[in-house]
C-alpha cells in the first residue's frame, strides 16, 4: 500500500498492512519511493503519513482509545 509522507511529500510502500492497522503500533516499517532506485527498509511514524490523497489515516488506525470519552 502506497501512503504520502506528510514532511517532504515522497510516496512510501508500507512493507506491513496490518502493522498499520493496528492503533497499538506506533512506528511501521516502509520504503520511500523517490528517485530511480527503492529505498531501504524504514521505521516511521505513522503520524507522519497520510494518504496520497491527502486525506489523513482514519483515527482507528492511529488511537487505541478513539472510542473513550474522558
């Protein structure tokens, strides 16, 4: 799944889907898309990354507690 890095803008590949899924994980593993040649493997934040759109990733995905009023 391809996501936009909100920073510099550049694709990125995300190497593991259900990491990012899960709210429990804060950093998932990536590889940026920019120039000729893929990128190594990385650890992100997925505050970081939004969809190419630049719409950004459902709060379910980022929060655990996104359901609990205090």
């Amino acid at each position: 799944m391809f996501l936009k890095d909100m920073n510099n803008g550049d694709l990125v590949d995300v190497l593991d889907v259900n990491a990012l899924m899960d709210p429990s994980i804060g950093d998932i593993s990536v590889r940026y898309q920019s120039g000729e040649e893929v990128g190594d493997p990385m650890d992100t934040s997925k505050e970081h990354l939004l969809f190419p759109s630049g719409e950004a990733l459902p709060e379910c995905w980022r929060n655990m507690h996104y359901r609990v009023s205090f």
